[in-house]
C-alpha cells in the first residue's frame, strides 16, 4: 500500500495543492480550508473568480429543465476562448447495455492509427443529467495527448430519461465490450483504466465493483475527480459551500431527484461507494482521487479516498487550492495553475500504472532498431 502525502505549490502559491491520504491528513486540511473560510470573499485564482464573477444574476441550473441545463452547459464550454488539442476523434455505436445501444467516442493521441495503446474508459460528470462529448472535448483530448493512451468516451443516457441502475450498467457494459474486443478499438487489453469526474467517480466505483462481483473485466487503475460518493447531502462542505461559489446544494438535490427512482436505498454502494464496506473495495485498482478546495462535494470524496486507504487500497489523494468544482473539465478556466497541474497529476498517474511510458521506451527503441537494419541494408545494396 502506498501512501501519497506530498505538499504540492504551484504558480506562486496561486494554485497550490494538498496531498491527503488517511483520516489525520484529511482533518489536517479541513482544518487549513475551514480557517480560508473565514475570510471573505472565497479566495478563488483570478481566472476562476472572474468566471464566477461573470455568473451573477444568471438563473441557477435547478431551476432550469433539464434540456435548457444542458443547453446551458453546452453554450458555456462552446463559447469559451480555448484552444482544441489535436487528436485522432472517431464516434461508435456500440450495441450493449440495458437499451440497447450506447454511443461512444474513441479519443486517441494525433497520429497513434495503427498502434495499440492502454485504454481508458471515461464516465463523465455532470449530475447524471447534463455533460456529453462536446461539454468534455477539451479535456477527452489534453488527457489523451497527455497520457498517450486511448480514450473511451461514454455517452450513457442521461437522467431523467433514464434512471439509477441505467447509466452504471452501461458503463460497465461498454468497458466489458471494450475489453473483449480491444483490437478493434486499437487497445492493449491487458492495460485498461476507468476515470470519470463528479458522478463519473462514482460511477468509477460503481463499475469496479460490478467487475469485481462479475468477475472481470481487470482494472489497472482509476482517476477520479471530485468523485460524488454518497447520496447524503450532510458534510461539513455541505455547510460552507451551499450557495457555491459554483456546485450548490439546490443543484445536487436536484441532480440526485433527477437520477434516483422511487423509492431506492441511498446507503446501496451502487449509489453512495461511500457506503461500500472495506471488503468490496479491497481489490480497487491503484486509485487517483483529485478533489478542490470550494466544493460541496470535497469532504465526501476525501472521506471515500480515506476508506479506500483503509481497505489496503493503493491511493493517491490531492485537494487543490483556490479553484471550484469541475475545475478539470470547464473551459472557461482551463489556463488555470489548478487545472493544469491535476490533468498532469492524473496523465501521470495512468502512465505510471498503465506502464506507457515503458511501452513507448520500447517502442522508440523498436524504431531505432528498424532505422539502424534499414540504413544497413541501404549500405550493403
């Protein structure tokens, strides 16, 4: 078991972050976050604070319906000032899962057609309701160029359309298809990772433990960022950051009324991992947990990466300073120090067990060796 208990400071201080791993270290920066709560305004980057400045007097996204939130969301990412990373895109149908069929979309770093590479299947954020490609095609792309692995986007149907267990059973069913046929899509099947962020981390969890009750596929790692893990709107973060600066308590009641049917049992670990005992997550793979400062959901996400320690689970645990939730995927504050450092954090982390960088050592070296033969065979004609 390895315990990742750096102190990490970036651009000055402006984006610094604390690495957490076991109950004492979480205590320790709640405490150092709960005293910056005292001061007044929230301190955010100057990017983040303008993005949220800019926010004021708009209509808040649990009031909207959930084809206008979407739309809300799509505009925000669309009309960013952003640059695209280059990358080899294709869009799949795959006919898997509990509908039917669930589209996918295959990110791969520019000009890797025709290798085989890790694979990373992505559950993304959103509240269940909103989130798709375009909301997430700035990050699908940096992660993969980052990485040097391949990308599976999945494109699970949304709530309410459709409801709890729906969108976890398609995940799985996508990363169990892509599994069983890794040629197809490009990938080494034998290195495959999940990620997702907000209720995509929980999402990763929840599909770790199917594969783990359905014996397969093997995960070799997981990155979540500022995972949702429990269903009980009750922490600490709850309380200091219910009306923002950017997740809100309104908005997550809302998101969980949306995705939850009638009647179900918030203690499921299917719903809250938070709730999973300490046998089921046992055999997690190694685990990046990435969480920020001014979150409502920070405390739930440390409280699971302190459980996941405790299970002898291999676990990575950082807070970002002076940042918000889906500090990673918005547009908006992309250029940030915060958002920056943790999508090299997480790239590294999955080149790290997914042993890319091993791979393309050798790949380079099977090239030099190609290079060298045909130089020699140029000579001796």
């Amino acid at each position: 078991m390895i315990n990742q208990t750096s102190i990490r400071g970036l651009a000055f201080g402006m984006a610094g972050a604390i690495a957490l791993t076991g109950a004492a270290q979480v205590a320790q920066a709640e405490s150092h976050s709960e005293s910056a709560m005292a001061q007044e305004p929230v301190v955010l980057v100057p990017p983040v604070r303008g993005f949220i400045d800019s926010l004021a007097g708009s209509e808040p996204i649990n009031e909207k319906t959930p084809e206008n939130a979407r739309q809300t969301l799509i505009d925000a990412q669309t009309g960013a000032d952003v640059e695209m990373p280059a990358a080899d895109v294709d869009e799949v149908t795959l006919s898997v899962g509990p509908t039917g069929e669930v589209n996918v979309v295959l990110v791969r770093p520019e000009g890797s057609q025709g290798q085989t590479l890790p694979g990373v299947v992505y559950f993304h954020g959103g509240g269940w309701v909103l989130g798709n490609y375009t909301t997430h095609e700035r990050l699908m792309r940096d992660m993969a160029n980052q990485t040097g692995a391949a990308f599976v986007f999945v494109e699970y149907t949304p709530a309410p359309e459709a409801k709890h267990p729906v969108q976890i059973e398609q995940d799985y069913a996508v990363l169990q298809y892509v599994s069983e046929n890794a040629e197809d899509f490009g990938i080494d099947p034998e290195r495959l990772a999940t990620a997702g962020d907000s209720v995509g981390g929980q999402m990763v969890s929840s599909v770790a433990m199917m594969a783990e009750a359905q014996g397969g596929p093997e995960i070799d790692a997981q990155v979540m960022f500022y995972p949702v893990t429990t269903a009980e709107l009750d922490s600490e973060s709850y309380e200091l950051f219910a009306d923002g600066p950017w997740l809100t308590k309104p908005a997550m009641e809302w998101f969980w009324e949306n995705y939850l049917p009638e009647g179900a049992d918030i203690s499921d670990p299917m719903i809250s991992p938070l709730m999973a005992s300490e046998e089921q997550l046992a055999n997690f793979a190694p685990t990046l947990v990435i969480t920020d400062e001014n979150d409502v959901l920070r405390d739930e996400g440390e409280a699971f990466a302190t459980k996941l320690v405790e299970a002898g689970v291999e676990t990575e645990t950082t807070r970002y300073l002076h940042t918000i939730h889906d500090f990673a995927m918005l547009n908006a504050i992309a250029d940030t120090a915060p958002t920056r450092a943790a999508i090299e954090q997480a790239a590294g982390f999955l080149r790290e067990h997914l042993d890319i960088e091993t791979a393309m050592t050798q790949a380079g070296a099977m090239d030099d060796m190609s290079e060298v033969e045909a130089e020699a065979e140029q000579s001796a004609n």
